[in-house]
C-alpha cells in the first residue's frame, strides 16, 4: 500500500487529499523520472491517473513479420541488425535501424526503420537490441520499410519490466517535453498497482445489477482505462468515466439552472392587451409554433422565478415576433426589454422591424449603439433611435457593459446566433437584477448537444415555417460559367428580385487580401450587369458604410450584393430570392443553411446555387444535403457528422471543459444517462450537503464553469 499522509491540514476530505498528494509521495518514482514527469505538468496523482491513454498496442501477440506493404500499422517485436546513418544528397541525411524477427527464418526480409533529420536516433538503437516497433510498412524501391516508427527499447533481465510493457494490451500515452514512454507508463502502473482503491472515490452512485456498468467503480474503470485486460474491458471503463464527465457537467448545469429558478424575482407580465392589439395589427397570424412558444414565455414572465428559456428555430421560423410579443407583456407590465443581437447590422435590423411593428402601438424604442456618435445620433435613422425613457431597447451585447439603462428591465432577450456565450449569459445573471432571461438561436442542434450546452435552460421550440413562403431550389454547381450566371441574374433582376453574391470568408476578422478579392469580384459583377447596380458588403468595412448598403439594397437601390459572410446573420430581404455562394465546400452545412436563410423569404420562389471547384467529390456529396432539405435539425446532425461540434456551435475548438473523454456527438446516449443520474442526485439532495457527496461537491468546484466553451 502506498503510504499517503494528508499534508493539507484544513482538506476536508482526506480521501482527496491523497489523491492529490505530490509525486514526491510516490516510492517507485526515482528523483530523475519524477524530475522528468514533474517538467512535463504532472503535479500530483490524480494528473497522472487522468492522463488517460492515446491508443493500445496488443503486445500479447504480436503482427508476424510483414512480407508487403499494410494498410494499417502493425506492432512487431524484432531485433536490430544493423544501424546506419545514410546520406540522400548533400544534405539531407537519415538514421537507418534494420530489424529481423527475434527467432529469425531463412526466409525473412530485413525492414528498414528510418528516421529522417533525427540524427540522435544513432544513440538510441544499437545491434543485437530487442525493440518493438509500431508502424506502417511500405515499399521503398524494393524493399519494406517504415519510416518513424513508434519505438521501444526491450531491457533485458527484468521480468517485472516484461509485466509492464510486454505480454499484455499495452497503453500508448501522449508524450510531453522528454518524457519517455516507458517512464510514464511504468509510473502509472505502480501507482494503480499500489494505490487503496478507496482512495479514488466514486462519483457515480454505485451501478444496479444488470446495468452494463455493473461491479464497475472509479477505481476500476481507471485500472480498464491504463491497463485493460481486453477491449471491452478497455470500452467499458472508458465509457464509465466518460459518463462520469458528463455526470459532472449535468450537475452544474441542474444546479445553475435550480439556482436561477430560486432566485425570488418579479412577475414581468402584463394582462396581454398590448400582445392582442399587436397580434390584431400583423398582416399575417402567428403559427402555431410562435403560439406556443408565446406561452411557454408568458407563463415564464408571470411566475415569480426568474425565467431561463432557450428558443431554437430554424431561420425564418419567426423567432423575431416571438421576441417581440415577450417584449410587449413586459412593457405592459411597466418593465423595460433589452434585446441584444451579436453584431451591430443586426441591432439595427431588428430596430427596423420592432420600429415597424410596434411604433404604431406607441411603443418608445431606442437602439443602443456602442460605436456610434456621443450623441447616439446616427445618419439613417434622423434621432428617431433616441426615444427617452425607452421602453425597449436594442442593442449589441454592448448593453450588458452599460449599466444605466437596464436600470428597470424586466427581459433581456439575447439573439444569441451561436456566437454567445455562457459567460455573456451569466454575466447579465451577476448583475444584481434578476430580468427574465430569453435566448433565440439559430442553430438547431440535436437534443443531446442542446442539454450539454444550453442544460440549464428550458427549451422552446419553432418547428414550423409560416406557411405562404415560396420554394427554395438548392443546386450544387461545379465552376459555373459566369455568362451563364449573368443571364440567370437578368432574368430574376428583370422581374424585380434581387440576390445575394457571397463569397463567404473563413475567418471571422477578415483578412485585407480577402477583402481585395472580394472587391475583385465586385468590380467584375458590376461591369457584367450594368446599369443594374451592386452594392458590397465586408466586414472591414465600418458600421456607416455597411448600414449605407444595406439600406440601399433594402430600398431597392441596389439589386445585387456582393458580401462575405458578414450576411449570415439575421440579414432580412425578402424581395431578395436569389443566393449564388461561392467556394461553397469550405463551410459547414449549418453556416450554409444559415446563409441560404436570407433567401425564400418572400412569396417568390427562390433559388440558392451552391458553387464549388469539383476537385472534391466528398465535398459535393456533402453539398447535396442542402439540395435535399431545408431542416435545420436533418443539417445539423449531418454536420455534426461531418465536423464535429465546435464548428456547429461557432467555436474553433470542440472541446468542452471537463470533457476529457467525452464525446458529445458519439456519446449521446451517455449525455442522456447522466442527466438522468444528476436529477436524481439533485432530487434527493439539492445542495449536494451529505457527507456521501462531499467528493462530489469538490469536483464540481474543481470545474466551476462546467460547460464554458474553451
Ligand atoms: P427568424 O428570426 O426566426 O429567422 P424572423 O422572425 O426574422 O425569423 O421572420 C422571418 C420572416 O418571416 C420575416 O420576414 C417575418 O416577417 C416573417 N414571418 C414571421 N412570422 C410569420 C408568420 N407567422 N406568418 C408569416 N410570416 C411570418
Ligand atoms: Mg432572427
């Protein structure tokens, strides 16, 4: 047994305290190897234990000797036969170590190892050295070799070495600044050898006879993970610490949202009046959906609970009148609504359409403009976005920085369009008032992604489109003729429509060049459909210049855009029916469903054309999803499929934190369970104040912003 002793006197429990003892604690680790692995970050047990393995090599029974080229690596034990440093051309140079089975026939070939421009390889192999390999073998002119494979030195002698490293499926770890395979495997297998299982405490409540977790503990599962007797063992150990993972994030997320939901707050709902009138006043009835939706949000405002509600819709589901009818209870109820859009044209744009629906109510208004002039005064909209004590206000998530006007709110709607995060959210929480909180977004992700991402919200759904909307026709095209797409134009610009010409940008700040190239493309278009007029859209272009534009394109003045993706959001035409999007197969399929929201939104059908190069068939078979469906949720799991989930929810990295393991696409069936287990734990003992959940409650300090994307 190891002998922990608890050196942090006011650890309230001593079962953590030893599992984040220094590895100075640790016997079997030498001065030098601790030295080594303490360079590399690992600062106590527990890191090294969460280190968890990068892939297996089954070393019970190793690949026989290859006679041709493999398709996957194999693993082989061999010995060096002969070791070479060899020179291509003047300068470039590599290390050749030649292998042959250990109990070598008379037919064998010799394999080359090589190495390139890693001259101190010479010092590592030697002749006569037993080695395993791990590697794909390939033909170099006639004979077999593989180029940098993973390599281990077998030292002879030790048989306890042999338990470790040989005989068995052997775990591969990630290796960090001059860290040794060996050492770090070696390590971790001590320490699991000698570690009192009590030490490492279960999280989950212990698994049910004939769950498939069954018998299984923290402990064991770590043991499974590092050193599995075989791949299922392996499997089920990683699957039980990944829900683990997951049990951790669904508690914080249960427990932010029990904690918002217990805040005593106000009811921000007025009598419907002004809703009625609002409703009488549209040219069209709300769907069904928005009915629904509507409730769920009344409901909200009225109870004295603060409210916390996500509304997910498809582009063009009408989220917008969803919002504003929320707004309009609070006003009548004497309260302010801020409502926040992510970027400054879509600020304005909702100003527009609140300024069209409920300016003849005699709703007060003001847009809220962080870039603009002292005065707040802005050249297209005359002052008229300066209502005093306004009961609305609009704005970017600016407002959440400018403390003196929510001195009264009541809703804070946040048109969130992926690009806002938990943080931004908890932020308006941390203000001291307590509004009712709605979040729209665009994005629709499946159901197991909403609970890990939005879980501490309720959910409302928009799954329905109004009715009366033409067709969209999505085509995939491969380099067009621009003479054709020039006639195409015409003929819709003739009939009084007009269209959108992206070039979308990968890059959220774009780059000068991309700019140049898209002002190429929009001195191209102008001249081919002369007198008609383009206008262009960019993101380096300031907040003046592209209200400018758009307020030309919205009045007609500009029938073709030419644009970056600067678009994608929110952007509200609906005389434009025409979306042609270049270099299409650079981008998810839900930024380009996004995209083609901006079109069919009119009573003309519409036609979004897809451009790629035709290098890539994947990417045109991918491309054909969008020809054969306009719903967000078939989108989104396709290209959760496709790309994984950051690039769906607009981060550039998919990691979650507190997800080492856990996969939230491959997993969902996990995301599921654990939500499961965290109610019933939350159920039976809201402020997790047992003795039994102590551990737990430190884990979940250890991970105070669960689910903030990294
Ligand atoms: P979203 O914000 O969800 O993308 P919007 O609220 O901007 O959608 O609505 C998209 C378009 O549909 C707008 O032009 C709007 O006027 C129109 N619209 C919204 N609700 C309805 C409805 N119930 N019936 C007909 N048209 C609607
Ligand atoms: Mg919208």
């Amino acid at each position: 047994m190891l002998n922990f002793t608890c050196t942090q006197v006011y650890c309230p429990d001593p079962l953590i305290s030893e599992l984040h003892s220094p590895l100075s604690t640790l016997g079997f680790i030498d001065d030098r190897a601790r030295g080594f692995l303490e360079t590399a970050g690992f600062t106590d047990v527990e890191s090294l234990l969460l280190w968890y393995p990068r892939r297996y090599e089954d070393r019970r029974q190793f690949s026989g000797f290859p006679t041709a080229p493999c398709d996957d690596a194999v693993c082989l034990l061999a010995k060096v036969v002969d070791c070479e440093m060899k020179h291509v051309g003047p300068r470039r140079r590599y290390f050749e170590a030649t292998i042959l089975p250990i109990d070598e026939g008379a037919l064998d070939q010799p394999i080359g190892c090589r190495w390139f421009n890693m001259p101190y390889m010479s010092k590592v192999f030697a002749v006569d050295q037993e080695v395993v390999l791990y590697g794909k073998p390939k033909w170099s002119g006639r004979r077999l070799v593989i180029d940098h494979p993973d390599y281990e030195i077998v030292e002879d002698g030790d048989s306890a070495e042999a338990d470790i490293h040989l005989r068995r499926i052997v775990p591969v770890y990630r290796l960090k600044d001059g860290l040794h395979q060996k050492a770090i495997r070696a390590a971790i297998y001590r320490l699991l050898d000698q570690l009192d299982p009590g030490v490492v405490p279960d999280f989950l409540r212990k698994p049910a006879e004939g769950s498939p977790f069954a018998g299984m503990s923290r402990y064991k599962a770590m043991q499974a993970i590092h050193f599995p007797e075989s791949m299922e063992d392996r499997q089920l150990g990683r699957d039980y610490l990944a829900l683990e993972e997951f049990f951790g994030l669904q508690l914080n997320m249960l427990r932010r949202k029990h904690a918002y939901a217990a805040q005593n707050g106000t009811s921000h709902c007025g009598k419907g009046e002004l809703l009625a009138k609002f409703q009488a006043s549209l040219p069209f009835s709300l769907t069904n959906a928005q009915l629904r939706a509507i409730e769920d949000v009344r409901e909200g405002l009225n109870s004295i609970r603060p409210m916390n509600r996500l509304l997910q819709g498809d582009v063009g589901s009408g989220k917008t009148f969803v919002a504003m009818a929320a707004a309009l209870l609070v006003v009548e109820a004497g309260f302010q609504a801020a409502i926040m859009a992510p970027t400054q044209i879509l600020a304005e744009q909702h100003y527009l359409v609140f300024q069209k629906h409920l300016k003849p109510l005699g709703i007060r208004l003001r847009l809220h403009t962080g870039s603009r002039k002292e005065d707040g005064s802005m050249p297209l909209f005359d002052g008229s976005g300066i209502d005093a004590d306004p009961q609305i206000i609009i704005g970017t998530h600016a407002l959440l920085y400018d403390d003196a006007q929510l001195s009264n709110l009541g809703l804070a709607v946040i048109d969130e369009q992926h690009k806002f995060g938990v943080s931004q959210r908890s932020r308006l929480i941390n203000k001291g008032i307590t509004p009712d909180v709605l979040v729209m977004t665009a994005t629709p992700i499946p159901r197991t992604l909403t609970m890990t991402v939005y879980g501490d919200l309720e959910v409302s759904v928009l799954d329905e489109l109004p009715a009366g909307r033409g067709k969209i026709v999505t085509a995939v095209r491969e380099e067009p003729d621009p003479k054709k797409v020039t006639a195409f134009l015409r003929q819709h610009l003739a009939e009084g429509r007009q269209a959108y010409l992206v070039y979308p940008l990968v890059e959220e700040s774009e780059k000068l060049a991309d700019v140049r190239a898209v002002t190429k493309e929009f001195e191209e278009w102008s001249e081919r459909l002369a007198p008609l007029k383009c206008g262009i859209l960019h993101g380096r272009m300031s907040g003046d210049e592209k209200d400018a534009v758009m307020a030309r394109f919205r009045s007609r003045e500009v029938q073709v855009l030419v644009a970056t993706t600067v678009i994608e959001v929110g952007v509200d035409v609906p005389n434009a029916n025409i979306m042609i999007i270049y270099h299409a197969d650079r981008f998810g399929l839900a930024q380009l469903h996004q995209l083609r929201g901006r079109i069919g939104r009119g009573e003309h059908d519409s036609y979004c054309v897809l451009v790629c190069d035709g290098k890539n068939p994947e990417a045109i078979a991918k491309l054909k999803v969008l020809e054969e469906t306009r719903d967000g949720f078939r989108i989104a799991e396709a290209d959760l499929r496709l790309r994984g989930p950051g690039e769906l929810l607009g981060t550039a990295q998919s990691g979650v934190a507190g997800l080492r393991l856990g996969d939230l696409v491959a997993d969902a069936r996990l995301v599921k369970v654990s939500r499961d287990l965290a109610s019933e734990v939350l159920d039976v003992d809201p402020d997790l104040k047992s003795p039994d959940y102590l551990h737990l409650r430190t884990l979940l300090d250890n991970r105070s912003e669960g689910v903030e994307l990294s």
